[in-house]
C-alpha cells in the first residue's frame, strides 16, 4: 500500500466510535464494548459541543473556563460573589484553575475581588457591570449554537437524552454524598 494510501486509511473512520469499537474487538475479543462504544460517542459529542461554545464565544476573547466563572457569578443573586472555593464547586474545576481564569478575567474588568464582613482574611470574587454585560451578550449565542448541534433531535429525544446523562452525573454525586458519610458518618452534609 503507498504511503498516501495508508494515511487516508488511518484518517478515515479514525473517530467514528464504531470503527473504533471494532479494532479494540479485533485485539481483545473476549471484552464486551457497549459501554466503550457509549463513553467513545459520548466524548465526541462533548468535543462536538465544545468546540461549537467555543466557537460561539471566543470573538469575546473568552475560554470555556473563563465563561463557567462569569457564568457561575452571574447566576448568583446580588451582590452577585463567590468564594474562589465556591466557584470551583460551582464550576467543576479546581480551585488554582478558578485563580488564574479570575486573575485574567479581574485585569479585563469582568470581576473584582471584594472583602466580606465575615471573615477579614476570606475574600469574594464579584461579576462586575462590564462582566454582568458581557454575560448577557454571550449567553444567546452560546445557547443558539448548543440547539444547533442537537437540532436533528426531537423535544422528546433531548428530554430522554438529558434525563439519561442525568443518571450517569448523579451516579457520581451519590459516590460522592456516599465517600462523606463513610468519612464523617451518618451527619455529613450532602
């Protein structure tokens, strides 16, 4: 086969989770993959999506990350401020990822760190006016774009396909309620 030949070959199909599936079969044959062939279509459709949010807000010369601080701000009632620990709860990410998007997203003017009457050593991180702004301006255009790509479902296949993930994310919200009771007993907060 020609080098050409070959390149193509390996292009083709390369992520298309059923040529996938086959070659794991191919080497282990005795593994069941539907579970394989699932999480393969699931991390696609994540890139997929991802990339078309990404697309969507990045004239805004905003990341992914950046928008899920603003966006975990914005969601907030007034004063409309976290904890950096809360925002990193609120977001999925860790708390030094939550630093470095606030630091870059405080020098664009989108938050600002204020004190708290609490505790003088905590500080909050609050969405400003300019932030508040681009929130609103963004938000639309990234809803526009995740309808887009899932536009060849109906109403009835999102809403089953939602209430399916469902399932999947509380699984590991129950080990994780389940770890902090073991931990700290029967009184542990959910």
């Amino acid at each position: 086969m020609k080098d050409v030949e070959l390149l193509s070959a390996r292009r083709k199909g390369s992520n298309d989770p059923d040529i996938v599936v086959e070659k794991w079969r191919a080497i282990f044959p005795n593994i069941d993959y539907e579970t394989a062939s699932l999480w393969t279509r699931m991390r696609l459709a994540t890139r997929v999506l991802v990339d078309a949010t990404s697309s969507a807000i990045a004239p805004y010369d905003l990341t992914l990350p950046d928008f899920d601080v603003l966006a975990a701000l914005y969601r907030e009632p007034e004063p409309r401020a976290l904890t950096i620990a809360a925002l990193a709860e609120a977001t999925s990410r860790t708390h030094g990822s939550v630093s470095v998007h606030s630091k870059s997203l405080g020098e664009r003017g989108l938050v600002k760190r204020v004190g708290t009457s609490l505790d003088a050593r905590m500080s909050l991180l609050q969405l400003t006016r300019k932030g508040i702004v681009l929130v609103e301006s963004v938000v639309p255009l990234i809803v526009a774009a995740q309808a887009e790509m899932t536009v060849t479902l109906t109403r009835d296949e999102r809403r089953e396909l939602a209430g399916l993930l469902r399932k999947i994310t509380q699984q590991k919200q129950n080990r994780k309620v389940n770890a902090r009771k073991r931990l700290f007993g029967a009184s542990a907060p959910s």
